[in-house]
C-alpha cells in the first residue's frame, strides 16, 4: 500500500470531488470511483498535509452515493474542496 498525498481535486459544477491529484504524480489525476476502491480496498491511501499536519482521506456514503472526504477539524485548509483544481 502506498501513501498518495493530495495536493489538488477535481470538482463537478455542484463542487462534488471527481478526481484526486497531486502534480507529477505516476498515479494523478485518480477518478473518484478508483480512488474509493483504493481506500476501500487498502490498496493505497490518500492524504492532504498542510503544514506538517496530515489528515486522510476517507469514504463516506451519503444517499446511497460514495463521497471522498477528509475529517472535520479546526482548519479548512486541508479540506478536499478547498483545494486548488486539478
């Protein structure tokens, strides 16, 4: 399993997370849908880390739908839809 930190997303026009990034990168952009496997499956993990803090990024499922999304805590800068586009 490899460690994969996000730099970078992309977005649908309703701001949903489409693909993960990290420029330079073998493996970005990552689909939504590959990433999800990788994360359920513990083939890699995904992470943004700002400022010496790393915070993973998760599957959670809203409405019958997956979502990626990182854990809420006092900083919105490691927040997936904070980040720049991919």
């Amino acid at each position: 399993m490899a460690d994969r930190r996000v730099t970078a997303t992309g977005k649908d026009t309703d701001g949903d997370i489409t693909k993960l990034c990290n420029g330079g990168e073998s493996w970005s952009p990552r689909a939504k849908a590959d990433a999800v496997r990788d994360i359920e499956t513990k083939a890699h993990s995904y992470y943004v880390d700002r400022a010496g803090h790393r915070t993973d990024v998760h599957v959670v499922e809203r409405g019958g739908k997956k979502h990626l999304r990182t854990d809420a805590d006092s900083s919105s800068r490691n927040n997936l839809d904070n980040l720049p586009d991919c």
